[in-house]
C-alpha cells in the first residue's frame, strides 16, 4: 500500500507534497486508529483506493476515535498537570485531539463532546495568553488553537448552545488571524454565518457572505459554502428568486471530489447538502411541499447512522408535517424515534419536540398512527 501511495504522490508538486517518508508514516497511523489524514494525504489515498473524501468521513472509514480523543486528552493534561510549556508535541496533539472530537461528534452528537472540546480550547488559549509555550511554535500553536475553537465552536452548536458558539468561533477567528490561517478563518466565517441564519438573523448572514465572495479568488467548495448561505439568508428575506440563483451559482462550483485548492475541512459541501439548503430555502419562503422532495435527497444520502441522518430526519420530518404528508411522515419518525436514544444533539432534539408539538395540535389530520408514535418521540426525547 505505501508503495502504491508513494507512486501517486509523484504526481503532486513538491511544494504541496511532504516528504515519502511522512506520507506513509501519516498513512499508517491513520490506518491504526491515531489521527485523522488532512491534505494531502486524503486525496492521494482516495485517488489509490478509488474512495470519494466525503464516504471516508460519513463512514468513519479506519477511525477508532473513542481511544484516540481519550489519548489526546490525557496527553494534553500532562501538560497542564507539570506546567510544562506547549511546544511541537502539544501542538500535534492538540490537532489529533480536535480530530477524534470530530469524529465522535459525527457518531454519537455534541451534547457530551461539547464541555470536552471547550476544555481542549481553553486549555489551548490559556497558554497563548500566558506565554507558556516554546518561542518556535507559536504561530503553530495559534493556529491549532484556532482550529480547536472552531471545533468547540460546531460542538456548542449542536448542544444548542448558541451564544457559547458565538463567543468562541470569534475567539477562534482572531486566533486564525493572528497565525495567518487563511483557510481556518474561512471555516470560521462560514460558522459564524451559520449561526446567524440558525438564529434568524438574514441580514447579518447576508453580510457576511457578501463580503467573503467579494474578495474573490475563492476554492470551488468555499464558493459553493457561502453562495449557500447568501441563498438561505435571502430566501429568509422574502427573495425566493436570488435566494435561488446563489444556490444555483452554489452547485455550480462544486466538483465529484475534492480539488487540489479545496480546503480539507470543505469535504462536506457536496450535493447532499445542496439539496438539504435547497429544501430549507423553500421552507424559509413558506413553500413546504416544494421544500420534502429536496429534504428527502439530503436524508437519503446519509445511509449510514449517525448525528446527520438523525439531523436530515428530523428536518425531513418537519418538512412532511408541515406539507401534512402524514403517511410519509410515518417511516421517518420511526427510524428517528430509533435514533433518539443514540444521539445526543440538543438542536435536533428541540427541532423534534416542535415537530411533535405540531402534530398532535393538528387535532384529526394525522394519522392514529402518527400521533401515537409522536407520543413516543417525546417520550423518548425526554428520557434521552
């Protein structure tokens, strides 16, 4: 195998590719469960193996991160517990950490994993701030920091906590700036224009799209991210036919796989969760029927368990009860109800308890069997 992944990094140019020996020291430790593989190594092993990035990380192909986050987390510690100064091994740990906290936030949601990754942050920033750490690494150590930010950032966001993900993905961004990471700062402005259309704050999110995409000279896929978020935050205005033009311009920039100036974070922008913002654009313009046909694309592409299933399900399920598709609503909310006790993703579960709200205030409409299994939802939700 490294033999095979040496070969194909022949064809990458020497500024972009490590050493061989790196790529196949990165290969392996991947394979053994370690760390989770940023560019170029994702690339070059999907281009061997024939694998799409995005079907690497849906199925958590080869990553066991229940060990590795307890590893990392230990190891961090040490550092805390004899005060010793951040230098390269913090910072390569604190990056392998904050990757088996996304992969167990991909598995099982981020109410439990949240307090953890604001912890690693913490820790992180505190050393910054006080100077601990060795004079060579520090433009690292920001930006490692900024990365775990925006990590903890996404996890506080999916607890549904909102305003603790506001106040730490600023944070983060100016870590990101300070360190130079471009790329980091756009995930980051991505975030943050995230939780303003989650919050329902359109112009805010407008704005901020507007201004990345006027700076021009984009990747493909950070094109499509904020051309998506200019279409929802215009749909949530009222103005269903620009709204659509910037999701049209969105798919548009995407390709099949990730290309050589595509980030490594942007892996999750694909045609999936175009048709999932597709639906939700109808459904800021009020036209729910027209928004279950894009819905249903997204929850289908997610075959296997895990917090996006559970979360396409539970916007799949609002947009049928809305549409009042009772029959259709039937299957979802079983294989959601089934999800309910295995994910813990506070926003999804509060989506939920609306969604069961509205179906038994929908007195004879739906089904016997619809309105017995929203019983249950809530009931399960509750004891989750």
């Amino acid at each position: 195998m490294a033999k095979r992944l040496a070969e194909a990094a022949d064809e990458w140019t020497r500024e972009r590719l490590p050493t061989r020996e790196s790529l196949v020291r990165s290969i392996k430790g991947w394979e053994a469960g370690k760390h989770r593989p940023r560019e170029p190594y994702l690339t070059l092993y999907c281009r061997v193996f024939g694998f799409r990035e995005t079907e690497l990380f849906e199925e958590n192909v080869h990553i066991r991160p229940d060990a590795s986050a307890s590893l990392g987390i230990e190891a961090l510690d040490s550092f805390v517990v004899d005060g010793r100064p951040a230098d390269a091994e913090y910072v390569m740990t604190l990056r392998t950490t904050g990757q088996a906290l996304v992969a167990l936030d991909t598995a099982y949601g981020g109410n439990e994993i949240f307090p953890l990754a604001v912890r690693v942050f913490r820790t992180a920033s505190a050393k910054l701030a006080a100077g601990n750490f060795t004079a060579t690494v520090e433009r690292d150590l920001e930006a490692a920091a900024g990365e775990a930010g925006e990590i903890a950032a996404w996890q506080a966001h999916d607890a549904d906590r909102q305003d603790v993900s506001r106040q730490i993905i600023h944070e983060a961004m100016m870590l990101s700036r300070l360190a130079g990471d471009r790329s980091m700062e756009l995930l980051e402005l991505a975030h943050l224009s995230m939780l303003s259309q989650f919050q329902r704050r359109p112009h805010e999110t407008l704005r901020i799209a507007d201004d990345v995409l006027a700076g021009g000279d984009l990747p493909p896929r950070v094109e499509a991210i904020f051309q998506v978020r200019r279409g929802r935050a215009l749909a949530a205005l009222g103005d269903g036919t620009r709204g659509f033009e910037a999701l049209h311009r969105a798919r548009s920039a995407l390709t099949e796989s990730i290309g050589t100036r595509d980030p490594y974070w942007s892996w999750w922008m694909d045609e999936a969760e175009l048709a999932g913002h597709q639906g939700m654009a109808y459904a800021e313009l009020g036209e729910w029927g027209k928004a279950v046909t894009p819905l249903t694309e997204a929850y289908e592409h997610h075959l296997t368990r895990g917090r996006s299933r559970y979360n396409c399900g539970a916007q799949l399920l609002n947009g049928l009860v809305h549409a009042q598709a009772w029959q259709e609503a039937e299957p979802v909310i079983v294989e959601v109800m089934a999800q309910a006790s295995e994910i813990a993703s506070a926003r999804t579960v509060n989506l939920l308890l609306r969604v069961a709200d509205r179906i038994e205030l929908a007195g004879t409409g739906p089904t016997s069997t619809l309105t017995d299994s929203a019983q249950d939802l809530r009931r399960v939700l509750t004891c989750a």
